[in-house]
C-alpha cells in the first residue's frame, strides 16, 4: 500500500495530533490562539499500515511510540528559520579568527 494514499508498516510517516485541547491551554494566550486546540506533527515509522487521515502508531527516532492521524508517507523537511541576520552571518568567522589569535598569543608566552 506504500504510496500517495497510505503507507505500510515500517514506512517513514509524518502524523498529526492534538496536544492539548483549548480548554487545557494557558490563560495568557489571544483569545484567537487560545479557542484553538495545539496541534503537533511528529515523523517516525509506522507500526502498521494506513491510509491517510487514519488514526495509526509511530516510532520516533528516539523510541518512543504515539497515536495519531496520518498526514504524509515519506515527508520531507521543509523548515526554515528565514535568512540569516546580517550582523550574524561574519560570527562564526570573526570567533575562530579570535581563537586562533589568542591560541597564538598563549602559544608565545608559553614559549619564552
């Protein structure tokens, strides 16, 4: 069955489930967010076979087993934390060019 409509024990998932329900939601949120259920997606690898929209076991990476409702057979990671911050991007540069100077500064003194 591993295909666009449902996959097969073992297959790479993604599902969908509520976490908590707006009632069990804190008090502080927008009254918008707070009438709306949190909603997780987590990937793994199905403990069963299933059609999308069905309820169906996971095995995350760690171990661990959850229920929820199929969403995607063989997902993908789409993420993106957006484009880097300019005053961000020479960081990495700049702090390793730091250490070396200071390695070779220790490096001196150790040696005199």
């Amino acid at each position: 069955m591993a295909s666009s409509d449902g996959c097969r024990t073992g297959d790479w998932v993604e599902i969908e489930r509520v976490l908590l329900e707006p009632a069990e939601r804190s008090s502080n949120l927008p009254e918008d967010t707070a009438a709306q259920p949190l909603r997780v997606w987590l990937k793994g690898f199905a403990r069963g076979d299933a059609r999308i929209g069905d309820e169906v076991d996971i095995e995350t990476m760690t171990g661990r087993v959850v229920r929820g409702v199929l969403t995607d057979v063989n997902p993908g990671y789409t993420h993106t934390f957006g484009r880097p911050a300019p005053e961000l991007t020479a960081v990495g540069r700049d702090l390793r060019a730091r250490i070396d100077a200071y390695r070779a500064d220790a490096d001196a003194k150790a040696g005199e």
